[in-house]
C-alpha cells in the first residue's frame, strides 16, 4: 500500500481571493476572528489576523475596580 495522495511538489493552485495562478506549497489559510477558514490566499493576499479582532473573546479582569 503506497500513499492515497500525490506529493504535490509541482501542483499548482489558485488564489482564493485574486484567483492568480501560484504553487499550492506556497498558499497560506486564511484565519478570521482566530478561526481557520477553508480559504487559501497568495503570500500577497494574506493578512494576518489582527489581535484587535479578538476583542471581547476573552474576560478582562481590572485589578484596580472597587466593588462599591
């Protein structure tokens, strides 16, 4: 029994986003709000995501607020 998948050395793909033919090995996922889609972008496409965006995600907890 041998691999069920081609190596993909020499595959090429598509930008999921500008749709420019480049080599699937140099496509990167795309992650939003801190999940990764099933999109895959050009190194000029991608952008990484922005720790902004995880605002609210997680409690803050402000060691300097009076309960009363």
């Amino acid at each position: 029994m041998g691999n069920k998948f081609a190596s993909g050395k020499f595959a090429i793909a598509e930008c999921d986003r500008c749709a420019i033919r480049i080599k699937l090995s140099k496509l990167r996922k795309l992650v939003i709000k801190g999940k990764v889609t099933n999109i895959k972008v050009c190194p000029r496409c991608y952008d990484p995501d922005h720790p902004q965006l995880k605002l609210g995600m997680f409690p803050v907890e402000d060691a300097q607020a009076l309960r009363e």
